[in-house]
C-alpha cells in the first residue's frame, strides 16, 4: 500500500507512513513545518484521516504540526487484525490511547499543544487527556460530548444504595409499538460489517446515503434535548441511531439516498471526495472500526476504564459540533454533564448553525476559527 497521491490531497497536506507505533505500520496526514508544536486530529467511524482535509491547511498556516493518522482498523494503517473473530483488547481504548502516545513517541514529540477528537476519536481523545494531561494539556471534542469514565457501584458495602437493575434498554426498545434497536449494539453484531461492506446499493452510494442522513442536508436533523434513557425517549432519534427493529444500516440509509441533483450540489462531499472514503472502506470493509463499537458494548472489554472512576479531565476543554447534529443529543444530559461534571476546566461549547454530525467537513472555516480562538486561550 502506497501513500495518498498529491493530487488526492488539497495543497500543503502531506501522506506517509510511520513505523512501529505500538505494533502498527501507521498512515498519516501532516501539514505545517515539522518543528512546530504539534496538534493530533483524531478521527471517527466511518471515517479516516482524510476527514481532516479541509482544516489541516489552515491549522498549519497558523503555526501548527497538523498530524492525523488513519487510526486501528482504519484506512492505510496496518498491523491490526481483521475479522469479528480478532482479539479486541488491541481495540480497547487504553491501547487506542497508546497508539496515538506510541505515534507521538516516533515522530519525535514528547507533548502536543492539545487533542482533537471527533465522533468516536473524541472518546478516544478525552481518555487522551484523561490519562496524559502532560502530553495533552487542552482537549477539543467535536460531536461525541464525554461524559466521564465508567463508574463502580458506589456506597453498596453499607446497604443503602440502590441496586435495582434499570429496565432492559434493548428489551424495552424491541417492545415499541413500532420496534426498535441501537445502532451501536447493532454495530457490535456479526452480520454489521457484510451488511455495510456487501450492500446491494454498493459501499459509494451507501457512504453518500450515510453521510447525507447525519449532515444538516437531511431536513428531519432537529435534534433537541431528549428527557431520559428511556425506549419512549430515544425513539423520537433519526432511524440511524435508533434503527428498526428488522433493517440493517444499509437498508436504513438507502431511504435517505440523496437525488442526483442534491449529490451535485454537496460542495461539502464531492462524488470525487467520496471516492476516497468508498474505495478505502470498499478494500478494508468496516469490521475494524465495527471492534471500537463492540468494546464499547461489552463490560469485559470496557471494564478497564473503570480505573478512571470518579476522575475528571482536568485540562482546558472545548467542544464544537454542528446545531444540526444529534449525535450532541443523543446521550440524555450528555451535553450538559460535560459541562458540568466531566471536565473542571470546561471553557468553550459552539454548536454551528448549517452543520449536521461531519462538522470539519460541513462548515470548516467556522471549526478552525473556533478551534484556533481555543487553542490561544490555552497559551
């Protein structure tokens, strides 16, 4: 596998591979002179570090290192195990915080000037800053607030707390007059990655159907503040996070496939754009990313960030996401309890009007004047 062409990447962007970061032959894009202070992009599913493209430029002519790998499971980067059946403890995420430490580690860089994270790179980039305040003293989420580490049961040696078990959410879901189930307990299933990676529609059209669905494009993204985690509260969330009980997500997407007119006029996303993204998850399938989803889901593999619990991110902190974006929303509180609780230095939340869940993508000026206004408070 060869690096990214020049011609594949806006001017100033540059793609090569570093080796031997904790056990993987990483890709990686990079902008700005190698002897300025150094700012990781981290990026989500199903994406790659070419979900950077439009800010890297920009970030660098401002005095930044910009590096943004392809993360474990994604895009060029190798070394990781394929398939349902792979060990996921290289996919818990103390070790995806070791990748990016391990990556720093090879390219020279001791510290960075903060992590940025985006969609599930920003859980990864909050334990960044949850275990390495030294290497990363600001942290700027995008989309995916953080809520804190997993918790112990507290107070239960004295008899006095409440150990009930909360309803079944799965159960209760699957109970709906109109049935239904979460997608990332649905991504943590076997038949996920054929569903997506062997699509009738194709991994292109079922990409540009995803991405519109999510993006402010798609007129039913409204998200608002949801009053519980109740089956009755998380129904009134689009079909991509709360799906239907019996569809899979290409079956979900397909309904949203945007016309030919509307693909031509997505300035955000070009066809030529997309092809990056296809032709890559069209080579990899999508299991890789699919094994983050399921040391999400499964106590056994999740348990270890326990270790946390009770601890905030006491860096400087950020969050940017898009107004039309329910991925802010689609944890009850979320939003607020980052605020309030999760982070003790919480500095900035902007919720960009015209912007879905792809916020680099969909508005990137507004992300990096944002970003780079954060970054200076910070000095």
């Amino acid at each position: 596998m060869e690096p990214y062409s020049a011609d594949m990447l806006p001017e100033g962007i540059r793609s090569r591979f570093v080796e031997d970061v904790n056990g993987l032959r990483m890709h990686v894009l990079e902008a700005g002179d190698r002897s300025n202070p150094c700012l990781p992009l981290l990026h989500g599913f199903p994406e790659l570090a070419y979900s950077w493209r439009k800010v890297m430029p920009a970030l660098a002519a401002a005095g930044y290192y910009v590096v943004a790998p392809d993360q474990r499971g994604y895009g060029r980067t190798t070394g990781w195990e394929d398939g349902y059946d792979a060990d996921l403890v290289p996919y818990r995420f103390l070790n995806l915080v070791r990748d990016i430490v391990a990556l720093l580690h090879a390219l020279g860089r001791r510290e960075t000037v903060g992590v940025v994270g985006h969609d599930f790179g920003a859980s990864v980039a909050a334990y960044c800053a949850l275990a390495r305040p030294d290497i990363f003293p600001s942290m700027t989420l995008m989309s995916a607030p953080f809520t804190g580490a997993p918790a112990f049961p507290f107070g239960t040696a004295a008899g006095a707390a409440d150990t009930a078990p909360a309803p079944d959410i799965h159960e209760t879901l699957s109970a709906l007059a109109r049935p239904r189930k979460h997608y990332q307990w649905y991504y943590s299933t076997r038949p996920a990655n054929e569903d997506m990676h062997r699509c009738p529609q194709g991994v292109h059209d079922f990409l540009r159907a995803y991405y519109h669905h999510k993006s402010a494009d798609w007129p039913g993204n409204e998200p608002f503040r949801l009053a519980s985690w109740t089956a009755g509260e998380l129904e009134k969330m689009p079909t991509y996070y709360i799906m239907d009980l019996n569809e899979n997500m290409a079956e979900t997407v397909a309904k949203e496939m945007p016309s030919a007119a509307q693909i031509a006029n997505c300035q955000w996303l070009t066809e030529t754009e997309l092809h990056i993204y296809s032709g890559e998850f069209d080579r990899t399938g999508f299991q890789g990313g699919l094994n983050w989803y399921r040391c999400r889901t499964t106590p056994e593999h999740s348990g270890e960030l326990r270790l946390y619990a009770g601890r905030t991110i006491d860096v400087p902190s950020c969050f940017i996401a898009g107004a039309q974006d329910w991925g802010i929303r689609q944890n009850p509180g979320g939003l607020e309890k980052m605020q309030d609780t999760a982070c003790s230095d919480f500095r900035t939340c902007h919720l960009v009007n015209g912007a879905g869940h792809w916020i680099q993508q969909e508005q990137p000026e507004a992300v990096t004047e944002q970003l780079l206004t954060f970054l200076k408070s910070c000095n």
